[in-house]
C-alpha cells in the first residue's frame, strides 16, 4: 500500500512539473498566456493533490485553513487590484514565497533537533537548511522593501548611510560563520535564529540603496532567489516538486533579469553591484528645474495631425500606464486605421515596469497582438517610420 501510494505521488509529481513547463512555455506568448496560466494552475492543483495524500500529513485541518485564508487573499487582490499595481503586487507575492520557505526550513530544523539533536543533522542537509533559511529571509524583506518603494510607501529615491557597504560586508561575513557552525553539528538553534535575524537585515539593506526606477530588475532577481530558496527547501523536505518548481522559478527568474539588464544597456554585474536606480545631481537639478509646455489635445485631432503618414509606431511606457490612456491610445490607432496609416507599436521588454506589463495593459484595451512588436523586431523598422 504504502509503495502504490510513493508510486502514485512520484507520477503525479511528473505530471505537474510537466505542466508547469508547458505552462512557462505558453506565457512566452500574449496569444497563449491564458491557457499556460491555466495549465499552471492545473499543475498546481494537482502537485498539491499528491502532496495531501502522503502519509508524513499531521493535521489536514491546519493545511485546509491555510489553503482556504490563502485563497481569500489571493481572490480578493486578484480583483481588486489594478493593472499598474501588477509590480508591487509581484514583489509582495514573491517575497511572501522567500519568507515561507525560510520558515520551513528553520521549522524542519527545529523537528529534527528536537528529536535528534543538533550533532545528528547530516552535513548536507544541514547546508540545505542554512542556505534555504537565508536566501528565502533576503528574499522576503528585499520583495517588502521593493514593494514599499513602488507603492510610494517609502521614498523612491535610493536610501544611503556612509560606510553602507561595509556594513552589509559584516552582516554577510556574520552570516557565513552562522552557517558554517550550523553545517558542521557545531551551532544551535539560537544560531539558526540569529542567521534568520540576520539575513532579513542584509535584504532591507540590500535593496534600500537602489531607486525606485530599477526595482522591476531587483524584483526579478529576488524572484529567482525565493526559487533557489523553495529549491532547498524541497531537499530539506526530500519533496521532488518543489526541487522542481523552485528550479523553474529560479531559471526563470535569472533570464527575466538578463532580458531586462540588456534592454537597459546594462551589464548583471552593474546592476548587483553597482549603485544602480540613483540618478546624477546635475542631472535630476537640470530636469526639475525645466520648463515645458503641456498641450492638450484628443484622438481624433491627433490623427487628423499624422493623417498623412504611412507608417506610425507608438512607444508605450510608464506613463500611460499610470494614465490608463491605453483606450485612448487605442481609439487613436483606430482612427489612424480608418485614413489606410499602417499602425505598431513598439514594446521596450519593461515598458510599465515589468516584462509583459504593457502587452496586457494593450490587451485590455482590444489592441491586436500582431500589433505588437519586441524592441528586436521593431528598432530596424523605424528608419522608414514617419
């Protein structure tokens, strides 16, 4: 019995990795992202299925309750909340996953301990437990603090001490001697809470010295940090789909992160090490204190103004976002349409903050997805745009 059922689990766990990947695959598409969303979604439903039947499950009732407050939450956010808040809602879901498998993994600890003692915890499963606990706790204040800045709750500006830098070396170099002493039998549970203490610290520091402009590419970083996290976290667990949902999570995150630091001139390297997101004095003093003209004006005198070109591309970005001028832009596409002007539109990879972000703000306002063109396949066409 109890064979038929790893059997059953094991099979099962295949299935959903197989559809989580089927699943990535179609969200690489505007045209196919519903039903990869879908597929995830069933991936899911079913990794979950599989692991409420393992004889290790204590208490159904607790995971009920968990799975039910969770389903409230998401429902409701997922309603309420609007297109050009997607980003911070990203971060504050991502950083809830960083901290989750933080917590597993100092609660696995914990039991084994508890039963075992500390000198019995295999060395490898030890590392497991260090690295899930600190990359899950800089995952999760990182995400907190990228979702503070983008909702404006803290300032968007980069947030800088002297000697920063030195003091996010020594909380680094603390917690490289916690996770040593750990691996090796040596610590304690006390110093697992210390490197727990310790890590949600470095995350705050980590993110707090960069700008609100760049959070998209922290997002995305931290991302792939809470899936090598969830990744540990199966090891510690020996749970095979969650090694390979936190792999996918991870992988994805990491390309997410070298598509936005190309499409933003910028290397990987200058964007973890360097001071990025803060602008130059001269600069920011140059720009504020301009003057410009606004004027206003609608769709239809707009396109009476470009009625004789051939060829317009609209390049979406932020603004319009916040604005939630894409039914505008949309009625003025149309009317572009009407006088025979070829109409595309151009879309930076974090045109609205996130990869994907403007596609779906368009989508929404019925704009055809073969309208829709990557920076790659519209920069050689603007040579013989009007």
């Amino acid at each position: 019995m109890l064979d038929a059922r790893a059997s059953g689990i094991a099979i099962a766990y295949i299935v959903a990795a197989v559809l989580f990947i089927l699943g990535l695959k179609r969200l690489s598409s505007p045209a196919t992202a519903r039903s990869g969303n879908r597929l995830a979604a069933i991936g899911m439903a079913v990794a979950l299925s599989a692991t409420l039947i393992d004889r290790q499950i204590i208490s159904f009732w607790i995971i009920a309750g968990g799975m039910i407050i969770g389903a409230a939450i998401g429902i409701y956010f997922a309603r309420t909340v609007q297109m050009t808040a997607m980003p911070q809602m990203v971060a504050l879901f991502n950083g809830m996953g960083g901290g989750t498998a933080a917590l597993v993994s100092v609660a696995e600890y914990l039991r084994i301990v508890g039963s075992t003692g500390a000198a019995s915890v295999d060395a490898g499963e030890a590392t497991s437990i260090v690295l899930g606990t600190a990359i899950g706790a800089i995952s999760f204040t990182g995400s907190l603090i990228a979702f503070g800045k983008l909702q404006e709750i803290l300032p968007g500006k980069p947030l800088q001490f002297p000697l920063q830098r030195v003091v996010n070396g020594l909380i680094l170099l603390v917690m490289a001697w916690l996770g040593v002493t750990i691996s090796l039998g040596i610590g304690s549970t006390f110093s697992l809470w210390m490197l727990f203490a310790a890590a949600l610290l470095l995350g705050a520091m980590f993110v707090l010295p960069i700008g609100g402009g760049d959070m998209p590419v922290v997002i995305s970083i931290l991302n792939s940090l809470t899936g090598l996290a969830a990744a540990l976290t199966g090891f510690v667990l020996h749970n095979q789909m969650l090694v390979v949902a936190g792999v996918l999570v991870g992988a994805s995150g990491t390309l997410l992160t070298l598509l936005m630091s190309t499409a933003m001139n910028r290397s990987v390297a200058n964007v973890l090490f360097g001071a990025f997101g803060a602008t130059s004095g001269s600069l920011a003093v140059q720009v504020a204190g301009a003057q410009r003209t606004v004027r206003q004006t609608t769709a239809e005198d707009t396109a009476i103004a470009l009625a004789y070109a051939r060829s317009v591309v609209i390049v979406p970005g932020y603004g319009l976002a916040v604005a939630e001028a894409q039914h505008t832009v949309r009625e003025l596409a149309t009317d572009l349409e009407k006088r025979g002007v070829d109409v595309k539109y151009g879309i930076h990879p974090v045109a609205g903050r996130m990869p994907g972000h403007m596609n779906v703000l368009l989508a929404e306002a019925n704009v055809p997805y073969d309208q829709l063109l990557e920076m790659d396949q519209v920069n050689g066409q603007f040579a013989q745009t009007d």
